[in-house]
C-alpha cells in the first residue's frame, strides 16, 4: 500500500482505539460513583438503624433503673415505717415504764416514812429497855459489852493455850524421840578410830653434838633451812630435840621429814638442804594429791576439782584439839549421809557439804577470813551447788542454814567433834575455857544465867528483861564480845546471843 493511505489510517485506528478507551473508562467510572453511591445509602440506613436500636436500648435501660429505684425507694419507705412504729412502740412502752415506776417510787416513799416511824418508835422503846436494863444491872451497856467481851477473850486464850502446850509436848516427845533414833543410829553406824593422828612438831637427835652440825657455821645451815621451808626451828636445852614452829602445816611437815632425813644422812650443808627440801617438797605433794584422792574414792563423791582435792589433801596435815581435819571431815560426811538417808534429804548433798565443810582450813591465805569464809569463796569460785555452799557457811552458825541439808551437816560435825576420844583438849583446859566465858558474861550489869554451849563455839546469855532493854542488849554483847577479844585465846570464832523476853507462867489448881 502506498504510504499516505496507511498513515491516516493508523491514525484513524489510534484515535478510534482512543475513544473507545475512553468511553470504556468513562463508562467503569459512572458504574463505580453508581456503587459508591448505593453504599453510602445503604452505610447511612444501617447506621440509622443501629442508632434507632442504640436508643431504644438505652430508654430500656432507663427504664429498668428508673423501676429499680422506685422498688428500693418503696422498700426503704416500707423499712421506715416499719422502724417508726417500732420506736413509737417502744416509746410507748418506756412512757408505761416511766408511769410504772413513778407509782413505785410514791409506794417506796411511803414505806420509807413508815419504816422511819417505826424505826423511830424501836429506837425509843430500844433506849427504855437499856435504861431499865441498866437500871436493874447497876452497869452502862459499854461497862456490859466490855466484861462480856474479857469474859469470852479470857476464855478463849485458855482454851487455846491448852490445846497448843498439848500440841507443843506432843510434838517435842516424838521430835525427841525420833532425833535421838537418828543420832544414836548413825553413831553406832560410824566405824572409824577413836585416837587420831596428831602431827609431830619434834626432831629426835642422836645427840647433842647434831644440833651445832644443824646450826652449822655462822648459822648458815638453820637460815638456809627456815629459808626453803619457812618454818621457825628452835634449838634451845632441850635433850636430843629439836622443835619445829609454823602456822602452815605442810611446811612444818615438810621441814620435819627434811630435817629427819639430814641427821640420818650427817650431811648437813646449804647444797645437801637445797636438794633434800627441793625432794621431799615434791613427796609431800604427791601425798597430798593421793589422800585427797584416796578419800574423795572412798566416799564415792565425783566431780572435784584438782584445786579442791589438793586442799583436801592439804587437810591430812592439820590437826584441831589433836583431831585429824581429814580424818574428821570424812566422819562428817560419813554421817551427813546417814543421816539424810534416815531424814529423806539428799544425800549426795549433804556428803558432799560434810566433806567440804572445813576445806578452808586447807586453804593457803594472809587474809583475816576465818576458814567457813575461805572454803564458801572457793566452793563458790569452782561451781559447787548453793545447798553445799550454804554448808560451808552456817556449820559454825556463822548464818543461818537455807537447807535441811545444811542443818544435817552441823550434827553431823558436833557429832564427830564431841564423841569420845575424838580430841585430845584436857578436860581442865576445856572446862575453864568454857568457866571463863561464863564469868565474863555474868559480870556484867543485868545478865542473870550464861550458858557456853557448842564446845565453847556459841555464848547463850539471859538478860533481866525488867532492867536491860533492847538497845541495852546489844551493848551488852558487843561488851562482851570485847572482853572475850581481850582476855581469852581460843579457835575460830564465839557467837554471842543475847536473849531478852518476857515469860509468865500461871498455874491451874
């Protein structure tokens, strides 16, 4: 084809194509505003519907609220009414109440006036009665109260006093009787020497010759042994003796074995001194150790400390009026337990109190405390239980015992002290130390009888109640405490009491 019939017809097929296009677009375009528009209609009917539905759920709600309020305001008037005929009830009711007891309250008033008259009318006719009473008695009422009173006191203390003096022998027979069974029981049970051993303070001589060797040149063999040993040795006239003095009687032992050992060795100079005191030291605490052990086994008492079995042992060397400490304080023991087993008191305890009861005396010590003092320091210091402190404490009544067990082991050492051949005291010295105390105390003003009892221990004295008061009393101790301070030597301590009181006795004929 020729070129210029193509050309416009390539153009007439775009421009037709074109307008198709066109039309086709136009066309998609008037169906698609069609849709929109049917879908907005259709959106708007729907939403008016659901706003229709919307409020006419909401006035239904309303509505059911509204109901729900009107219910509750009914019940609440209901409630109301109900409370305000109970309150006009009530009101009622206190309003008869109140009436009710107006009319009581005029009855009360009224039998008051009654009863007042009456009362009034009695106490008349009460007062008539006493006078003629008084008149025909020759006495006032209160003269009569007051006989009838004393007369029914009188009476009565009799009868009482009787029932109680029956009481008290009764009682004092069968305490008595019961004590001695204990006392005599233990005793017969007690199996133990009757002489004890009594420390030798002496050192037997060859001869005479010894005592300068013992000297030595200068005197340097006596200051070497007083040295190492610190006892006192006294060499004076006495044939074939020398005499050892200390107040410690481990050292005074000591020094005896020691000095025995030199005079049958002859070797008598500081070196060989040095060495035999340094050696029989150690003896003499090795046997120290084993009779605080060997009694503590025998008793069958545990857990004692080492301090408290060295003063023990320390014991076998102290003697008291020639009786052996050791020796006396396992008697103690031996007889606070029976004693306790018989009474029903704890047995362990009170063994345990008699054996420690004078370990104070085993107690090495420059102070002023006596050895009840010492050995409850020590006890104490160790852990011991307070029933055996209390032991130690009051057996010299130095105080009063807290515990039955206390009280056993004070008999229990009188016992061990008074029985007989227990110690060595003359009866001479012990009668006029006891005569002494006595003549002291009747010397003063106002003292009618004084009693030495306990050994000599407790001064007892009865004092004129008429003529010594109290505060008078204790002057009267303290006095005597001083002369005894003064004018007697004598062991450990002298309890003073004074007893004041006053006694009637009367007799029924």
């Amino acid at each position: 084809m020729n070129m210029f019939v193509l050309i416009p017809l390539c153009l007439g097929c775009i421009i037709l194509g074109w307008l198709i296009r066109w039309m086709y677009a136009r066309f998609k375009l008037t169906s698609i505003e069609q849709k929109a528009v049917r879908l907005s209609q259709e959106a708007i009917k729907e939403a008016e519907a659901k706003s229709k539905e919307l409020l006419i759920e909401t006035r239904d709600q309303l509505l059911k609220e509204q109901q729900q309020q009107e219910r509750e305001a009914r019940e609440r008037r209901s409630e109301l009414q109900r409370t305000e005929q109970r309150l006009l009830k009530k009101e009622e009711n206190l309003e008869r109440k109140q009436a009710e007891l107006d009319v009581q309250k005029r009855q009360l008033v009224d039998k008051e006036t009654t009863c007042t008259q009456r009362e009034k009318t009695l106490s008349e006719m009460e007062e008539n009665w006493v006078r003629e009473l008084e008149r025909v008695a020759g006495m006032t009422s209160e003269e009569a109260k007051q006989a009838i009173i004393e007369t029914l006191q009188n009476d009565a203390k009799r009868d009482a006093q009787v029932i109680i003096n029956k009481i008290e022998q009764d009682a004092q027979l069968r305490a008595d009787k019961l004590a001695r069974d204990i006392i005599v029981t233990s005793i017969q049970r007690l199996a133990t020497e009757v002489s004890s051993e009594v420390t030798v303070t002496t050192v037997s001589l060859p001869g005479d010759e010894m005592k300068g060797r013992i000297i030595g040149r200068e005197g340097r063999n006596i200051r070497t042994l007083e040295t190492l040993t610190g006892v006192d040795v006294i060499i004076d006239d006495t044939p074939e003796a020398v005499v050892i003095s200390c107040f410690d009687p481990v050292r005074k032992e000591i020094a005896r074995v020691a000095l025995e050992r030199l005079v049958q060795d002859g070797r008598i100079h500081p070196a060989r001194i040095e060495e035999v005191v340094a050696k029989v030291t150690k003896e003499i605490t090795r046997v120290i150790m084993e009779e605080g052990e060997k009694v503590i086994f025998d008793l069958g008492i545990h857990n004692i400390s080492q301090e408290m079995v060295r003063a023990l042992g320390r014991l076998h060397f102290r003697t008291s009026y020639g009786q052996n400490v050791l020796n006396h304080s396992k008697e103690v023991a031996v007889l606070a337990g029976m004693i306790a087993a018989e009474v029903g008191a704890d047995r362990d305890i009170a063994r345990r109190g008699g054996l420690l009861h004078d370990i104070g005396k085993g107690i090495e010590s420059d102070g002023d405390a006596n050895h009840a003092e010492m050995g409850a320091d020590l006890a104490k210091r160790l852990g011991e239980d307070p029933r055996v402190i209390n032991s130690i404490l009051s057996h010299h009544n130095d105080i009063e015992p807290s515990c039955i067990e206390s009280v056993i082991v004070q008999i229990a050492d009188a016992i061990s002290a008074a029985r007989p051949g227990a110690r060595r005291e003359t009866l001479d010295n012990y009668i006029k130390r006891l005569e002494s105390l006595e003549q002291i105390a009747e010397s003063f003003t106002g003292v009618d009888k004084a009693y030495a009892i306990q050994a000599g221990r407790e001064l007892r004295i009865l004092v004129n109640n008429d003529s010594v008061t109290d505060d008078g009393a204790k002057d009267i101790a303290k006095g005597i405490a001083g002369r005894i301070e003064a004018e007697l030597r004598y062991p450990g301590r002298i309890k003073v009491t004074i007893i004041r009181e006053m006694r009637v006795v009367e007799y029924a004929r």
